[in-house]
C-alpha cells in the first residue's frame, strides 16, 4: 500500500487527546475486565493499537496482550495488515474504531477468520456518521443514568481514512449484529455512546 493511499494516520498519537477520546478508552475497557468474562492471564489481540493506552492498561492488569497493527509507527506487537493476516489465536480480539478503515467486504472477511480460529470473546467500537451539538450525561436518583443527545445525521463521512460508517447507506447496528450471529456470534453487549457504538460478541463454540 502505498504512503498516498494508506488508510490509516499517526500524528494523532503524538499528542494529547481530548477528554472525550479519553472517556472511549473508558467504555473499551470496561467491556474488557467488567463484562467479558475473560480471566487475567488470557490472551487478548488487539487489531489497531492507537496510542497504546487500552493495551498496555491490559498488560498492567496481568492479560496477556499482542497488538497488531499495519503502522510501525505506533509500535504494535505485530506488523501487519489485517486484509491479508492470518490472526493467530487468541481467547479475545479487540477492534476498537478501525473496521470502517477497510472495506465493508473486507471487514467481514476478518469476523469470518476470527469465528474460524474460536475466538469467544470480540470486542469492538465503530463511529456513527453524526454531528452532536449538545451531549449531555447525568444521574438522578429516580431513574438512574441518563443522557440528552442532540445533533443531525451526516450525509456523507468527515473523516479522510474510513470507507462506511453507521448511518451512511445500509450500514447500521442490525447489520453489523447480523453479520456475528451468522457466524455464530451472540450479541452481549450493544449500546451507542455518542457517536460510537459498541459491541461485545459472545461465542463459546461448543
């Protein structure tokens, strides 16, 4: 691939993110050590290693942890694009905002290997084609956790890497819980935090 059409960027890791990419680190891992149910020791491969910080909060916390990512920039386990990688086992897989950096087909083909090696436990985040204008969080004592969400739907994608995103055509959370179950994939999670969704996958191949 070449410098002019790689699909993927680095000054980003350099510098200090805003608070709200640091409150996605926080929904990244709380899927990990709150819900998966996967036990300290355990293998977890992270496709996309960003700035390193869900990975290496991982590895303080007694996982073990290989990232694999096509920039050697970022200094991954692993160099190496996961359009054409044979990923090796692992009881986890993590993929957190760099699915729609490939092809939607191409997306696919990475869930259909990750099934075909026994992964049981895939988690992931994609962005939604969405401008907020207000976001707002609070608690109440009568009915718990809420949010105000106020924005419009983007007709087209911002960002100069992603090829889909949520909301744009037919690309939509069905769709992608779709894709899993048919490959054997149950959904334990999915909910949308601002303009991200997540989704925990479940699969214990018996």
């Amino acid at each position: 691939m070449s410098k002019e059409n790689k699909t993927y960027s680095s000054d980003w890791i350099h510098k200090l993110e805003g608070q709200y990419n640091w409150n996605l680190y926080w929904h990244q891992l709380d899927l990990v050590l709150n819900h998966s149910g996967i036990e300290k020791g355990s293998d977890i491969n992270e496709i996309g290693v960003g700035t390193g910080l869900t990975s290496g909060f991982l590895k303080n916390k007694g996982y073990r942890v290989t990232t694999i990512d096509i920039d050697p920039e970022k200094e991954p386990d692993i160099v190496a694009d996961m359009t054409n990688f044979d990923f090796p086992k692992a009881d986890m897989y993590l993929g957190f905002e760099v699915f729609e950096h490939i092809p939607f087909k191409e997306a696919k083909s990475v869930w259909k290997q990750l099934a075909q090696k026994k992964v049981s436990r895939i988690a992931m985040s994609l962005p939604y084609a969405y401008r907020t204008y207000l976001w707002l969080e609070f608690w109440s004592p009568f009915f718990g956790k809420k949010s105000i969400h106020i924005g419009r739907k983007r007709n087209h994608i911002n960002a100069e890497h992603h090829f889909w995103e949520l909301g744009i055509e037919s690309y939509n959370t069905e769709l992608i819980i779709r894709e899993m179950k048919n490959l054997g994939f149950s959904v334990s999670i999915s909910y949308r935090y601002r303009n991200h969704h997540f989704f925990l996958f479940s699969n214990e191949f018996k």
